[in-house]
C-alpha cells in the first residue's frame, strides 16, 4: 500500500516537458499553487545551461574566465532543482516512488551520447598515441563509462584545476559521474526525508529541515576535505551534494512562492562574479562552491516572473546552446586534447577546434540524444510498480548498505598500489646492475643533447610503447617504501646491494632525487649498499614554499619532513650523500612573513641559504656530498609523444627559476667548498639543456616519463658519470 503524507508539500504540478543539457532529461515547470496546469516552458533554464557550459569552455580552451569551472557548480544546482520536482511530483500525485521509471528515463537520456563519445574518444586516442598512453585513457573512458571517474582521478591524484599537466580527455567524465552518482541515491534520500516530513503536522517546513540537515553535512564535510587533500574534494561525490541540495530547496521554495526579481539579478551577478573572481589559488570547492551555487538557486528562484531574465536567457540562441548543451559539454574536451596533439599550435586552431565540438553537439543532439529519447526501448522499465513505504524503507537501507560497501572499496582503492608499481619496488632490492652505461663524460652528454633532434622515434630506448611504470624508478614506483609524503616524520628506505657493505651510498631529495637513484645503482659496485629516503613536492632545501595541493598544512609538513630527512642521513652515516631537488619550489618559496617572494634577488638569497644550510647539515653526516642539480623540463612525452609529432615538439627552453636555481646552488657549494667542506656538483642542467634547449631525445634515449622525471633507462646511460664519486670514496 502506498504511503499517504499528512500534507503535500505544494499542490501537484504538471509534468514537465523533456528539454536537454548536462546531466538531466528535464527543462521541468516549476509549479506553484497559484499557477494553472499549462504554466510556461523554462525557456529560462535552457539559458542557464548555455552559461555555464560557455564557462567550461571557455576555462578550458584558453583559461577566461579564470573561474569558469564553476559552470559545473551551475549544473549541479539545475540538476538538483529539476530532479527534485520529478521526485517530488511522484511522491505528491502518486504517494510513492516508481523506481524502475525514475532509473529508466535517466539512462536512456544519459547513456546513449556519453557512450558514444566514449567509444570515439577511445578510439582515436590508439590513433594518436603509443600503446601506454593510449591504454591509460582507455581505462579511463572505462571509469568514466561506469560513472566513477571522479573516484578514479581522485585516486589517481589528478589535478583538475591545474593546467601545466596532460589531462586525460576523459577527465570532465567526473562531473557526469557525480551526477549520476546523484541520481542513483536521491530518489530514496528524498524517499526518506518525505517519510520522516509526513509525520509532522506542518509537514513543508519539515521537509525543508531535512533537506538543510542533508545539505550542511555535505558543506561541513567539503570544508574538511578542501583543507585536508583539496584535489581528493574537489571530485569527492559528498562534497558536491551540498549543490544538489540547493537545487533541491529552490525546487521546493518556488512552488510555493518566486523571489523578488532583484534576487534573479543579484542571481545572474554572482554567477559572472563567480567565474571572473574565484580562481585555482582559492579552496574550492569548500568554501567558494557555494557562492555560485547561491546565486543559481536564485536565478532558479526568480526568473519565473522576471521578464528581462526570461527574455536574456530564453532567447533562441540561448535556448538552442541549452539544447545541446550535454552533447557540447561531452564533445568538447576530448575535441580539444586530442586536437591540440595533431594540430599546430596556431591562434586558429582553438576556434576551429570550438566549431569542431559544436558540430559534433549538434549531430548528436540530433540524432543521438533525441531518438534515444523518444525510443521504446526501456519503455518497460516505466511500468515498474511504484514503491510502497515497506519498499521504499528496504530499498533505503540497501542502498545505505550500498554507499557504505562503495566507501569502504574506494577506500581501499586510493591506498592500492598499480601491480607494475608493487613488483617495482618488490624487485628494488634485487635490481641488477645494468649494463646500459652509455654517456661515458658530462661533455659526451652534453654533445649528445645538442645534437639534431631525430624526424621519428624509431630505435630509441625505451621505445615509446614502453614508457609506462616500468620506466619509473623503483625508489618513485607505486607502492614503493621510501617516497614519503610531506609531513610524514617517519621515513622508510629502499635499499640495494650487500647487506655488510664496505661503503654506504645515500640518495636523498624529492622526487627528481629519487629518479636519479637508476644511475647511483648502475655506478656503484658489488660491496656498495645504496639507500634511498625521498618526499615527494618537498624541496630539501632549508626555505618555506607555497602550499601546493590545497593542501593547507603543506608548508609545516614540509619542515616537519625535511627535518626528519636530516635526521635519518645521521643515523645511517654514509660515506657519499647524493642530493636533488625540482626546480620547482624555487618559484613559490615564500619569506618568514608567509607572502610569496617575488624579486628575482629575493628568491635567489632566499635559495642560496637555504641549500647552504641544508648541504653544511648533510656534511655533518657524511664522508661526501655530492648536489645534483635538476634535470632540463621537457615537453610532457604524454602529450608530445605522439604517432604524428617528432622529436623536436617536445624540445623546451631553460626558464630563468631553473637557471636562478642552479647559479644559487652553485654559490652555495661554492661557499662551502672555500671552507675546505667535501661537496661536488653534477650540473645536470647544463648536461641535458645545452644552449638554453632542453630536447626529450637525448642521444639513443628518451630522457623523461614526464616533463620533470628521468626515465629509468636515461638515468642508468649516466652511471659513469657518477661512478668517479664512489671511486674515491673506495680508492
């Protein structure tokens, strides 16, 4: 028997007409008491879906607005407020749920283009990249498929607002899949919160509280997580569901009543304010999120009897960019990645590319999106029988066991290491001495990078089908022991060779220090033991740096590690230190005041201390050390590697933090070495960037897995480069 509530929440609404955009099936018509069965088309919304799909576009192709990723933020608040009222209207016309239809309706509006686009997205990349690459986004568009992409980037550490990195084109897959996500649990969430309403007298108003409860756990919760690990929040599903909620209380606000029509303005500004002000550098999605948010539910809120709001964003143009406006959001990332790798790099090649996806939203809307629409297909699904309240009940609590299995296995599935990675650092202690000993002298290397970059990549190591894990140092692998991250005080080892070694061999540093660990092996001989202790993003160079990752106590972590570090080369005591850094802390070292420095002399004082002081302290541990300077950044072979490009477009100049960075350590050593202190220098930049070019193809090798890490075969080619350090020591 279907469960009848004391009192409706607003009187029973027309049905809404079937309009499309991102991530919802329905334009809706927002009902409200007063208003007749045949109340207008939200022509409205339709408008703001072309807002904010013309936001991510235009973020994405060239970075204005600044903001504009929070078009997404604009989606989510629409697609709260229109699911709702489908929810709500069931439950007030029929006092139940029907599931099997609700679930019918969203897969035959989503499924059929995302699938599509997936598919071709797949395809095209095997076309356009080698193997490891290619196979990496495909198991992406598989995530995405599934509608967990925005587990699997979180999982994987991706940096959505960052774009200096190679993204997957896959990557905007995340916000369908918290979509998606949404609308799996939110029948049943608004299920039990229209149970719990019915049993007051003034059941609106409890409605109401249930949903501001739902909606500031989800808020709370993103302030938490924003501050802990932002990039892990910002495609975190709860974090997001605070925006849904909106929707959700716009939906029920406006059928009882519309805003002022000052509200829609205010509405429609803070949407533009929002994409204009909030930028990469502010926590997002906790706090700012809810700035946009606001102001959508607003517009959401108001525009029903706001002529000018109608009329601006109802207009035909506006009405035909909401249409499309799923397709388009679907088409146009892989569009522009994938152009972008085949095209060349001209003022022109973005607006065609733009042209391109708003060709292919077209075709799709067309013959895609509409005949899955109207198709019988599920058609059967939409004749399920509603949901009584003895079945809403059971549903609400397996869903709930649901959730908890999904949170306990995404759990799991952030802390579980690749298989590659866990057989790399399985095997590091193991690792034989490699034979490839290529570059004998820092001037053969050098020769080398300056030579003509080759037309194809054929005979190079590692090919570039096999520039995947196995061309990551085991010391950096996934799932290896001794890469620390920052605030960690206890620091674990990798180590190699004999255990009663003759000599000791330490590496430490960051990420770039551990690359480099292949060549200390490959240098060393058999009664030498080799130990690396790394943390990843932290300089040990003494000097503060800008948080990087969102993460608000990176600064602190960062000494709390370093510090450590320092404390783990004393008690090992080895006879050679070998330490490096990234050249890219030099550019965010902040002053004891915590505000960035930005002169020139400034940074370069600031560097100049800092590896002074951390050189003088590893000289108290050490017999020697020796200071790595960083290897030349070049283009990311992720995105240049490419069946149609060449060698030479992934060739990148020297900037001048690299090479204010080296001449500051320079100085440093220097310094020391005046007072008679046992410190050398590899000047690694000059070996790979001759003439200010940092080529990716050096000599027979491909230098970097990415634009700032060594491959493994590379680093090993320069064993004898470093094996003068370590004879000495045994000599």
């Amino acid at each position: 028997m279907a469960y009848e509530p004391r009192r409706a929440l607003g009187a029973p609404a027309p049905r809404p007409s079937q309009p499309h955009g991102l991530g919802v099936d329905t334009a809706g018509r927002a009902a409200t008491d007063a208003r007749p069965a045949s109340s207008p088309h939200r022509t409205d919304i339709q408008g703001l879906r072309a807002i904010a799909v013309l936001l991510v576009i235009g973020q994405h192709f060239w970075n204005i607005p600044v903001g504009g990723f929070i078009g997404v933020d604009v989606f989510f608040v629409i697609s709260g407020f229109l699911i709702s009222g489908i929810i709500l209207r069931d439950l007030e016309q029929h006092g139940s749920l029907r599931i099997g239809r609700f679930y019918a309706r969203r897969v035959r509006r989503i499924l059929p283009a995302a699938t599509l686009v997936a598919v071709v997205t797949a395809a095209l990349s095997w076309l356009v990249w080698y193997r490891p690459q290619a196979l990496q986004y495909s198991l992406d568009g598989l995530w995405a498929v599934l509608w967990t992409a925005n587990w699997h980037f979180a999982a994987i550490g991706t940096d959505y607002l960052q774009h200096d990195s190679s993204p997957s084109p896959f990557q905007h897959y995340w916000s369908l899949s918290v979509e998606e996500q949404f609308y799996t649990v939110w029948p049943l969430v608004l299920g039990v919160i229209w149970l719990f309403a019915g049993r007051f007298k003034s059941s609106s108003r409890a409605f109401i509280l249930g949903l501001l409860v739902v909606g500031v756990i989800s808020f709370a919760w993103g302030l938490g997580l924003t501050a802990w690990r932002g990039q892990w929040a910002y495609f975190d599903t709860i974090t997001r569901a605070f925006e849904f909620v909106l929707g959700a209380l716009a939906s029920v606000i406006v059928r009882k009543r519309s805003l002022p029509r000052g509200a829609g303005a205010l509405g429609l500004a803070g949407i533009f304010l929002s994409a204009v002000f909030i930028n990469p550098q502010l926590s997002f999605p906790g706090p700012w999120a809810l700035v946009p948010a606001l102001a959508t539910a607003l517009v959401l809120m108001t525009s029903t009897h706001f002529r000018v709001i109608q009329k601006g964003l109802g207009n035909r143009s506006m009405s035909w960019l909401g249409d499309i406006s799923y397709s388009l959001y679907l088409w146009h990332f892989p569009v522009l990645i994938l152009g972008l790798n085949v095209l060349p790099s001209e003022w022109w090649t973005r607006v065609a590319l733009l042209a391109l996806a708003l060709a292919l939203a077209g075709l799709t809307y067309q013959f895609v999106e509409e005949p899955a629409r109207h198709s019988r297909f599920l058609s059967s699904w939409e004749k399920s029988r509603p949901t009584s309240t003895v079945r809403l009940r059971r549903q609400s609590a397996l869903a709930s066991m649901a959730l908890f299995a999904c949170l306990a296995l995404l759990g799991a599935y952030q802390f579980l290491p690749s298989k590659v990675g866990v057989l790399a650092a399985q095997s590091s202690e193991d690792a034989p001495r490699s034979a490839l000993a290529h570059f004998e002298s820092a001037a053969q290397l050098e020769s080398a990078a300056s030579a003509p970059a080759p037309a194809d990549w054929d005979g190079l190591i590692p090919r570039p089908d096999e520039l995947d894990q196995r061309q990551v140092a085991p010391a950096l692998a996934s799932g290896s022991k001794c890469a620390a991250r920052f605030g960690d005080v206890e620091l674990s080892e990798c180590r190699w060779g004999p255990s009663a070694p003759q000599r000791t061999v330490l590496v430490v540093g960051d990420s770039v220090a551990l690359a480099w660990t292949p060549a200390v092996v490959a240098a060393a001989d058999e009664t030498t033991r080799v130990i690396a202790v790394g943390v990843g993003s932290c300089t040990p160079v003494s000097v503060s740096q800008e948080p990087e990752f969102k993460a608000a106590d990176f600064t602190e972590g960062c000494d709390r590690t370093r510090r450590a570090l320092l404390e783990k080369v004393a008690q090992v005591k080895p006879d050679v230190t070998f330490v490096a850094s990234a050249s890219g802390g030099y550019g965010h070292q902040v002053g004891s005041d915590g505000q960035p420095l930005v002169t020139e002399a400034a940074k370069a004082a600031s560097w100049k201390n800092g590896a002074r002081k951390t050189y003088d302290s590893l000289l108290d541990s050490s017999g020697r050390v020796v200071v790595i300077g960083s290897p030349g950044l070049t283009g990311d072979p992720r995105r240049c590697l490419t069946r149609l490009a060449s060698a030479e477009d992934c060739t990148r100049p020297v900037t001048s933090d690299q090479n204010d960075k080296e001449e500051s350590e320079a100085a440093a050593v220097a310094d020391l070495r005046r007072k008679g202190k046992m410190i050398e220098r590899i000047d690694a930049l000059k070996m790979t960037c001759p003439r200010g070019q940092c080529p990716l193809v050096i000599g027979e090798y491909i230098s970097h897995t990415d634009p700032t890490h060594i491959t493994n075969a590379f680093a090993e080619s320069t064993a004898p480069i470093f094996r003068p350090y370590l004879k000495e020591v045994a000599e």
